[in-house]
C-alpha cells in the first residue's frame, strides 16, 4: 500500500478567486428542485406573523450588510485592496494544507513503534 495515499485528498489545484470546485459526478439528489431551508409556516399560524418575521429578517440583513459596507470602506480607506486581500488569503489556504500534511507526518511517526524506520 502507498504511504503517501492519504495525502492526496489534501493536494489541490490554484484557487481560482471566488469559483468553488465541484465534483463531476453529483448525485440525481444534489440536482433537485432548490428547497428553502426555511420552515413553511403552520397552518394555524397567522400570515401576519410570518410576513412580519420575514420583515425583521430583511432589517437585520439590511443592517449587516451596512455594517459590512462600513468595514469595506474602513478598509479602503486604510490603504487595502481587494487584490491584496485575496493573495492573503491565497496564501492562508496554503499555508493551511501544509500545515495540515505536516501534522498528518508528525502523527503518523508519533504513533510508530521505537526503533523502525519508515
């Protein structure tokens, strides 16, 4: 068996800005008619009560993302780019796979009996 199999699942290609790979062979499940996450509403339940839920929901996203817009700006102002931003973390994602094969490496040694070589 090839030591080094497991670590392939952790190899990736260049991450392409704000794409997500898929996998090509999706189940006939995943390609199903979108479903909300939300419940739907009893039916003892009065409409207004929904409709008014679904307003404070829109209030609270509006305010975040005001808020998200205050950082951006913050952010510019700072001196930051969008193109920087995305390099770090680029290279964050990196790091992170390697640093994720050599804890792997350190634990597969770890575990090994005293004396024997890999």
């Amino acid at each position: 068996m090839d030591p080094l199999a497991p670590l392939n699942p952790l190899i990736r290609g260049p991450r392409t800005p704000g794409l997500r790979r898929t996998e090509p062979r999706l189940t006939r499940s995943c390609r199903g008619a979108f479903r909300s996450p939300r419940p739907l509403p009893k039916s003892g339940q009065a409409d207004g009560t929904s409709e008014e839920s679904l307003h404070l929901d829109i209030q609270k996203l509006k305010e975040k993302r005001d808020m998200l817009d205050k950082e951006i700006s913050q952010f510019v102002s700072e001196g930051y780019s969008v193109d920087e931003l995305e390099d770090h973390i680029t290279q964050l994602h990196e790091y992170n796979d390697i640093k994720d094969v050599g804890q792997m490496l350190m634990g597969k040694l770890a575990s090994r009996p005293h004396g024997s070589h890999l």
